[in-house]
C-alpha cells in the first residue's frame, strides 16, 4: 500500500457493447494511501509530508475501448480523467492504459502494454534535482505460455 488508490463514484455509465463503455461521474472520492514510513515521511505520492492519507473530492470520467484489430490480435484501452474540486480543478489527474495482445498460437500469447500517468500532486525530482509533476510513462512487454484443461 505504498501506494494504494481507493476510488468511489456515483454517477452514470453508458454501455454501447462489450468494446465501449463512457462512466462519468461529478461526485467522486479519491484516497491515496502510503502506508510505507519512510515515503509518508517524504511526502511521496501527494500526501502532506509524516501523513498516510490524501483525501480528494471531485468528477471523474472513464473510458473504455476494446477492439479486435486482426484474427490474432486484440486492442484493449483505458483513460480516466479525475478533477478535484478542492484543489486546482483545472488540473486533471490522467491515468491511460493501452494494452495490444497476441496470440501466437494456441500456445504461446504476447502483451504489449504502456501506461501514461499524470497527477500535478505528485511531485518528481528530475535529473537536474529540479522538483515538480511530471508525466510518467510504463512500457511492459510479457511472453506467456497457456495450456488449457478439459475434462
């Protein structure tokens, strides 16, 4: 839990199909947990410094894109959009996820995934030593092996 996110929205979600769906909500809760002492002490991932706890409240957005691009090939994305009434709300907190998955055979499966993180709270010291948000970027490749039984 260092950190831990804990989401709660009520608002409205529209399901097109499987492949597409938009939530939005204009009442949403966001808490940040770090419960590592040596991180809440430094203030790490937008909690006041010695705190474990970051409470925002504000509208949240979600959307969800799925496609099969070819046979073998399938495209998962996601992005939530977060605002927090209470502080800045021109800054919105950005969370993207694309996903692409392939399927060698039968047997062997590959993922391509890249994540794009953005939250202005969460301050980075760059390799100047200069502190500030920052975007942050994951590139994940995975090679798996599956074997399905049948009874």
């Amino acid at each position: 839990m260092a950190p831990g996110y804990l989401n709660l929205a009520l608002g409205t979600d529209y399901i097109k199909d499987a492949n597409f769906s938009v939530f939005g909500s204009p009442f949403a809760a966001k808490t940040t947990l770090v419960m590592d002492d040596s991180l809440s002490q430094l203030g790490a991932f937008g909690v006041e410094k010695g705190e474990r706890i970051r409470h925002e409240f504000g509208a949240f957005i979600k959307l969800k894109w799925n496609s099969k691009l070819m046979k073998n090939i399938d495209m998962k994305s996601k992005i939530e959009l977060f605002s927090n009434y209470l502080n800045n709300p021109e800054n919105i907190d950005v969370n993207a996820e694309l996903v692409f998955i392939f399927r060698v055979n039968s047997l062997f499966s590959a993922t391509a995934q890249w994540n794009l993180v953005y939250d202005d709270d969460i301050k980075i010291r760059d390799k100047n030593g200069n502190i500030g948000p920052r975007t942050q970027f994951k590139s994940v490749l995975g090679i798996g092996i599956s074997y399905k039984l049948e009874n």
